[in-house]
C-alpha cells in the first residue's frame, strides 16, 4: 500500500509492544517501536510521523513528559495514551496534558485500531504543524522533504536535514541551542554531547539550501554567536492548524 501512515508505538513491556505493533502491521499501518520514554520522543519527533500510541508509566521519560514534550514542539501531532485500568488519574492527566484519546490495557485489536481511525480522521482536518517555509521565491516542502527553487529545481532533504529545518521553524521566534537540536532531533540527551555533529549538519544543510549555481543567497539558518541557530528574519513559516 502506497504512503502507509506511520505510528509511532511507545511501550517499555515488550509483549504488549510487540503485540500492538502485529495488529498495526495487520491493518495496514506502519509501526516504529520505542521501549522508553527518550525513544519515544526522539521517533515521535521524526518527520512523517503521523500518529503516537503512548504508554504512560515509562523508564528514562515518563509518558507525560514525552506528552509535554511533543505538544510543545508538535501541537498537531495526534497521541493516544495507552493507560492501565484503574488508572483514571492518569487518564485525565494525559487527556489535560494534550492526548487525542486513551485506550485502558488490555485492549482488542478492533477497539485499539476503532480509536486511531477516530483520532486520524479529525486530525486529518487539522493540517500539520510546519507545512512548508517560504524565502525569496524558494519553498521548503516538509511533506516531500524538498527545497523547490524559483528557477524550479529540486533537491531532496535527508530526514535529519529536514528534522533539524522543522524544528527550527517550530521555534522560529527563539534560538534553538545545539543541546536542544541534539535531545529532540537525535534524541540524545543526559551523556557528553557531542555538539560539533550538530555544526556539520548545519553546515551541509546550508550548503544545499543555497548552492552556488542558485542567484538568491538566503539566509535560511542563521548562527547566533554562543547560543544556537534559528530561523532567517526574512523566512516564512506556514504553520497551521494548531490545535486550541
Ligand atoms: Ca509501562
């Protein structure tokens, strides 16, 4: 099946986990699994993601964090929290902290499968968080991970190139320090960071979004001197459909 929709499974007990991702499998979704909470966050965080199944109980980040986490960097994103029954204080937790829905463990497949059909059929009227940045005629398409030039060539983004972008432009009105590019676009956090990695993705990034053969020189990521990267003054973001 052509452009399957990815969900982001986030579980540290493995039989549970692996028997969510079987019945994704079944229905025709894509799973990627994450055992912790830093995981989760860090497969949540990818592009192209198009739903998150979150447990809450969790080792290295609990399942609220993550929940924090991702409402701020990608309120559109839609999650659904997968709680243990009795656990109704965790249920409004997640229900307040942003989630979509929950499902209480255990659960079948048709009732799990029921409720991300629900999710993504209202999500679907909600476009993601970053669609696109414009600059002098030049576009930057998420969805294709793509930069369409105004003399109409194309070239592709690395999924990394285009976290690193849609990051920045999720936070177009601050400075991103290499530590944050580093914990929600590696999902490395806690041990020696090793920032330079970030320096040299920044640096072929921008090699490719203003290459020589093109007239227009944008500055689409701009350093500021000892504290990180954002976004050029004059890009635009096109982020729609926030959810209230
Ligand atoms: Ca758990």
């Amino acid at each position: 099946m052509a452009n399957r929709r990815r969900i982001v499974v986030v579980e540290d007990e493995g039989p549970i986990r692996r028997g969510v991702v079987d019945m994704l499998t079944m229905a025709g979704y894509e799973p990627v699994e994450a055992a912790d909470g830093a995981a989760g966050l860090a497969e949540a965080r990818r592009v192209g993601v198009d739903l998150v199944l979150l447990d809450l109980r969790l080792p290295k980040l609990d399942g609220l964090e993550v929940l924090a986490e991702l409402k701020t960097t990608h309120p559109g994103l839609p999650v659904i929290i997968l709680t243990a029954r009795g656990s109704e204080d965790d249920r409004v937790k997640g229900l307040k902290g942003g989630a979509d829905d929950y499902v209480v463990k255990p659960f079948s497949a048709r009732e799990l499968l029921a409720r991300i059909e629900a999710v993504l059929r209202r999500s679907a009227e909600r476009p993601s968080v970053v669609r696109r940045i414009v600059c002098d005629g030049n576009e930057i398409d998420f969805e294709r991970r793509e930069i369409l030039f105004a003399d109409e060539t194309k070239t592709q983004l690395s999924e990394m190139e285009a976290s690193i972008l849609t990051h920045l432009a999720a936070n177009s009105e601050r400075v991103v320090s290499r530590d944050e590019l580093l914990s929600c676009v590696w999902g490395i956090s806690g041990e020696r960071l090793e920032t330079r990695a970030v320096d040299m993705h920044i640096t072929r990034l921008r090699g490719k979004l203003s290459p020589p053969e093109q007239e227009s020189k944008v500055d689409w990521v701009v350093t500021v001197r000892g504290k990180g990267y954002m976004l050029g003054r004059e890009v635009t973001t096109e982020v729609a459909g926030a959810p209230e």
